[in-house]
C-alpha cells in the first residue's frame, strides 16, 4: 500500500518523542496525513477522513501515537527492551489484575516531557493484557481505534461533502470481522 510505504514511516519514525508535541505543531502533522489519505483515496479535498482511515484499516494520528506509547512502555514494563531503557520505567503497584501503573524515574522538579507523557499514556489506557504477548496486546489497542471509527456519522445538519448530509461507514475488514469481546 502506498501509504505504508510513503507517509508511515515518517509518521512513526520518533514518534514517541514527537508525538506530544503542542497541539498547533501536531495539528500540521494531522493536516498531511489527512492530504495523504485523501490523495490515496482520491477523495474531495474536503471529504471526511474518518472513513477513509477505516476504509484502508489507518490509524489517525493520535492514535497512532497512543498504540506505540503503549507498546513501547508494554514493552518496558514486560523487560524485552534493553535494560538502560526498561530500568527508566518501574511499575508502582497493581490497582486491579489487569491494570498496572507505570511512573517513569524523573526528579520531582522535572515531571512533564516525553517520558513522563508515555506513562501517562498507558496509565490511561483501559486494556491491560498482562498474560498475552506485546504483539497481541498491540494488535487489540488497533482494533479498537478500527473499532471506533467503523460507524461515523456525520453530525452537520448541512454537509455538504456528505449525501443527504449523513456520512456512515461500515468497516468491514478482518480488522473487525472478530468479534471485539473477544479481544477484552
């Protein structure tokens, strides 16, 4: 796929450090990758992105940046990184069987930047997969990003890039054909 070969990996490239960057920095990132798909799609220049993300199975953004917080810090907290880099995160204790807090080691003087917005971001995140794989794991935050874009609807009264003013999708790819409780 086009996109996969030509705008991900500039996406992802970093994207750990980068992707918290301030919301007027990121809203320019979003603008090209939303140029992108709708050139891939040969879409209208004002069309909405949403189903054409859960078109090509494409994660938005946000939510890009979300799953590979995730699966980074996962993957730290699991100890199948590097030991430098595992040791920056430590788990502070068991709120509930599948839900683990992470905090990562930063003076009390310095608790912003990206380390601690990664551990945030996992802190936040609902699933906890502390018996499956990293790629399991990773594979599930994915298809719950899919999940919530499979039925957009547009919610202007007059769109006027939408027929008769309502956009639904469908998504239906093998992302979602699985039944989703069976990934909860």
């Amino acid at each position: 796929m086009i996109y996969n070969a030509l705008v991900r990996p500039y996406l992802e490239y970093g994207i750990n450090l980068w992707g918290t960057v301030s919301v007027s920095r990121k809203s320019a990132i979003v603008t090209i990758q939303k140029k992108a798909v709708r050139a891939i799609t040969d879409a209208r220049y004002n069309a909405h992105t949403t189903p054409l993300f859960s078109k090509l199975g494409i994660l938005k953004f946000d939510d890009l940046y979300q799953v590979n917080a995730c699966k980074l810090v996962e993957s730290a907290v699991r100890r199948q990184l590097p030991q430098e880099i595992s040791e920056i995160f430590y788990l502070v204790k068991p709120v509930r069987e599948t839900r683990l807090n992470v905090r990562p080691h930063v003076s009390t003087s310095n608790k912003e930047g990206p380390l601690a917005e990664l551990a945030e971001t996992w802190n936040k995140e609902e699933r906890k997969m502390t018996g499956a794989s990293v790629q399991t794991y990773t594979r599930a935050l994915i298809r719950d990003y899919m999940w919530q874009y499979c039925n957009f609807e547009c919610t202007l009264k007059q769109c006027y890039t939408c027929p008769k003013g309502k956009a639904t999708t469908q998504f239906t790819s093998n992302l979602i054909e699985t039944d989703k409780t069976a990934w909860q």
